[in-house]
C-alpha cells in the first residue's frame, strides 16, 4: 500500500491513532525506502499487518499505545510482535524501547510464521487496488527474488531481482558461485567465481565457526535462500540478521599473509 492508504487503514484499524504518530511513522518509512533498506510499500504493508495481529492478540488499547509511541520512537516492523508482548506483561513503553535499541525485540517463531501468512494473504487481497512491492508478482509474471547485496566497503542493501540467471550475473559482475559459510544451511553466499582472478576489490571475511578469518570474498556479493540450484527470496529475519552482521563488518588490511579488520562504526536504524 501507499502512504494514503496506509494513513487511512490505520485510522481505522485504530481509531485512537494521533497525527503526529501517524507523521512519524511514515516519514520513518519513507526514510527507510530511501536508505534502500527496504521499498516503503512492503513497509507500510509489513506495518499494518502486525498491528492488525497485535490488536486481534493483545488487545486495541496495546497496538494504540504502540503506535502512539511513534511521537517518540518508532518501532520496526519486525519489533512489533516483542514489544506488544512486553507491554502486555507490564513493561513500560520507556524500558521496552530502550532494551529494544541495545538487544533487539524479536518475535517468537510461531508470530514470525503467523505474520508471514497474514502478510500474504493480506497483500493477496489487494493485489488488485492496493501499490504492490515488487517481491510479490502474479502468478504468470518472472518469479521477483528478494536478496542482501555486498559490495565493497559499502553498507548491505535489499535488492529485488527477477531471479534469473542474467540477473544475478549483473550483481557479481560474471560468473556465478554459490557457497554455504554460515551456519544457517538454508542461506546461500553467491560471488564472482573469478572473482580472484579478475582482481576485483577486497569486500568482506569468510570466517570459521570460531570466528576467525579464513579467505577473503572479493567483488560484491549477494545473500540469498536456496537449495542447488534453486534460489528464493531472504526471509525479514535472515535480512535483519545479515544486514547486522556485514554492517558491522568491513575489510580494513591485508598485512604480511595476516587477515586484519576494524568494526564499522555504522548508524542503527534506531539511531535518530
């Protein structure tokens, strides 16, 4: 959905909603879309429905105050689900937004699983009036993949691409290779194969399950699911955990035969 749309289904969804709220919430978006975080339409989308959760599970009074507390932070889409569960226990709106800035506030599998259903079938429905994000094609259309690009010494961005072979190349610049160095099976690494031979620029480590540097990824890369040769999109919780991971992370020096780095000193989206 748009920005009206979304204006209008929350004034409806939660009639309590106060404009400067409403302000904050979307400008927070829209400043999200053009961080190439994410396209503000699958926000504003990935927002409401959680609301929509919230106040079926826990209650209208819990997703107001939520939402209110946009006057003064705005949580992420992805934070909703954890912080209406901490306001319902007793926490304070105060305390809640501040463990959520140090810690994160991850929902629970089972509220991961049921806000993905609900946002499909929510966005199903309106397929046909609302602004649809690109991650979400008809049936008859390429199929849309949604994945994390790395390049070199930049921030990780989310990427939509149509999921074939001409398009992946583009990113890497050439010949595709698939590579599975996290500990999660199911999310692939897809580089350059030559990467090393053209010489293309240093990016980011390959580490082992100690931590520690073993080889360098050079040219830009991209994050992706998959199995073989079948690729999909990232789920929000493989892009938020990846996305932190090579934020932090940047390729500082190569030092006698040595893997050396330095930490990123990057700005959270939750930094204002």
């Amino acid at each position: 959905m748009n920005k009206e749309q979304f204006e209008t289904r929350i004034k409806e969804l939660l009639p309590q909603t106060t404009e400067q709220a409403l302000n904050a919430w979307t400008e927070y978006i829209q400043s999200l879309e053009e961080d190439e975080i994410d396209p503000a339409s699958y926000l504003f989308d990935c927002s409401y429905v959680e609301l929509s959760l919230i106040k079926q599970h826990q209650g209208e009074e819990v997703a107001t105050q939520l939402f209110n507390y946009g006057e003064h932070f705005v949580f992420n889409y992805f934070e909703l689900r954890g912080a209406a569960s901490k306001l319902a226990e007793g926490w304070s709106l105060d305390k809640i937004c501040s463990d959520t800035v140090k810690n994160g506030c991850d929902a629970t599998q089972e509220e991961y699983e049921e806000s993905q259903a609900a946002l499909h079938a929510f966005q199903q429905e309106h397929a046909e009036t609302d602004d649809k994000p690109a991650d979400l094609p008809k049936s008859d259309a390429p199929k849309q993949m949604r994945i994390l690009v790395v390049e070199p010494t930049k921030d990780p961005y989310v990427k939509e691409i149509d999921g074939s072979l001409t398009s992946m190349q583009a990113i890497v610049g050439g010949f595709i290779q698939a590579v599975e160095p996290f500990d999660d099976p199911n999310v692939l690494l897809v580089c350059n194969e030559e990467a090393k031979l053209l010489g293309l620029p240093e990016n980011r480590f390959l580490r082992n399950r100690n931590g520690i540097p073993y080889d360098i990824i050079h040219g830009t890369f991209f994050l992706t699911q998959g199995s073989g040769e079948e690729f999909c999109s990232l789920t929000d919780k493989q892009i938020q955990t990846y996305t932190r991971l090579y934020s932090r992370e940047k390729l500082f020096v190569m030092q006698h035969g040595k893997v050396l780095n330095q930490p990123k000193k990057g700005k959270s989206t939750h930094e204002r």
